[in-house]
C-alpha cells in the first residue's frame, strides 16, 4: 500500500511540474514580437519551441500505456535512424525534382507569396520561390562539414574538455584553431580576465570561474560533454601552473582534458 501510494505521488509531483513548466512557458512568451522569435544565431526562441515539440515522445508512451508497444526504441538504435532520417531525405529531394521538373510556365509564373515589408522579402512566383530553395541542402551541407570538423576538434567522442591557454602577455591574440573552438563551444569557461580576452569570439553559454563554484561548474562540464555538448576552459598561462585546483577538478569529473595553446 505504502509503494502504491508513493507512486500515486510521485504521479501528482509529475503532473504539478508539467502545469508549472507550461505556465512557465507561456509567461515566458508573453509580449513577444512574432520577428523576434526567429532572431538568433544559435538558440531562437522559435529553435527552443521546436526543441520542446515532444509530440513522438508522447505518442510512443502513449503506446506503451495502451499496451501497443512495450518499451522505447534502444539508444543503439542510432545508426538505423540516422539510415531512415538520410532515405526520408532522398524520397524527398526525388518528389521536389519531380514537382520542379512537372511545372508548366502557367504554373511557374503563378503567385505563390506575398511580400513582406517587414523582413524585406518580396512577392514570389513558384519559379522563384524554388529557385531560393533549390541551394537549400547545399547550404546545410556546409554547415554538417564545419560540424563534422568540430566534433572531431572537441574530441567529442571523447567527451573531451578543451583548455585554451592564453598567452599571459597577449591573452587576446588567437589562432585559427582556437578562434573556431571557442566560436562553435556551447560553454566557455574561465576567470574574468580570462573571459574577457576571448568574449569577442565566444560563441557559447559563458560561465565564470571565481575559484569557489571550480567544482560546480567542472562537475557539469563532465555532464554535459558527456551529453555530447562542447565545453572550452580559458585560462591564462599553463592551468598546470597557474592553475592547478581547476585542472584537477577537470580531470576528476570530465572523461579526457585536452590542452591547446591559444595561439596556435
């Protein structure tokens, strides 16, 4: 009776979060300009909707409740998904080719949206409107190669830690290499001056290091490059010699720490 009854409240606690949570995400959205939504370079709140869409999530369960399916698909499931999500892509483009390579001038000249002052975008007939879509994938396939370079930079599978040293006489001069780490981390961590140096670059969630949250924010940097999220720590000179406590704490909590000269 006791488990049945701690189950029942631990149901209620998952029912009083969900409503905390969705009133929390509207109040969030609150007075939002709809141009807004779309602006940013890596999280926009339009990306963040996307990300909360959990509609398969609650279908799945759904099916497990109803006794249509006994359990969600193994996380080794990866590589058929990724197959499924690459021929999902392919029966697409071949069904755009068709339609593109079907249309009549009747209907390539036909009107198909209307202009839009806000944004600068004009009115658009079929033809053009496919046209600027037509160099869609290939703009994103740049994207996947910079990504495909980066994974491998942050030693990702590793789940790797990346110190950046900073030269202490010019700790904002950075090379190539390190400029697109730090342009591409999800974190950066380091101390003030040593954010500073770098806050031009920085790309990522900027997390400062004021020697007593050093276990905290290592702690989480184990669990989000776990995750497989990208975390970069500045620091000004060696951490080996200047400081000491911090690359412990990384070598303790994150599975491998890599060091990189910022000038390199």
């Amino acid at each position: 009776m006791a488990t049945n009854q701690n189950m029942l409240q631990r149901q209620a606690r998952v029912l009083e979060r969900l409503d905390e949570g969705h009133k929390t995400l509207h109040a969030s959205l609150e007075g939002l300009d709809p141009a807004d939504a779309f602006l940013g370079s890596r999280w926009s709140v339009w990306e963040v909707l996307n990300h909360l869409d959990t509609e398969k999530f609650v279908a799945a369960l759904e099916d497990i409740a109803a006794g249509k399916m006994e359990m969600l698909p193994p996380f080794n499931s990866r590589e058929k998904k990724l197959k499924e999500d690459v021929a999902h892509l392919d029966e697409n483009y071949q069904r755009f080719r068709a339609l593109v390579a079907g249309l009549t001038e009747e209907q390539m000249s036909k009107p198909v949206t209307a202009p839009n002052p806000e944004n600068f975008f004009p009115a658009l007939t079929l033809l053009e409107l496919v046209e600027r879509s037509s160099g869609h994938e290939a703009s994103h396939s740049n994207q996947i190669v910079e990504t495909r370079k980066y994974v491998e930079a942050f030693n990702a599978k590793e789940r790797a830690v990346t110190f950046i040293v900073l030269d202490p006489e010019r700790p904002s001069e950075l090379g190539v290499s390190a400029v697109g780490l730090l342009k591409y981390a999800d974190f950066v961590a380091g101390a003030p001056k040593a954010l500073d140096a770098v806050r031009n670059v920085a790309g990522g969630i900027e997390l400062s290091l004021t020697g007593g949250n050093t276990e905290e924010v290592m702690s989480r940097f184990g669990r989000e490059t776990r995750a497989g999220l990208w975390a970069v720590v500045c620091t000004i000179g060696n951490p080996s010699e200047s400081h000491p406590e911090l690359l412990q704490a990384a070598e303790k909590h994150c599975a491998k720490v890599v060091i990189q000269q910022a000038w390199n």
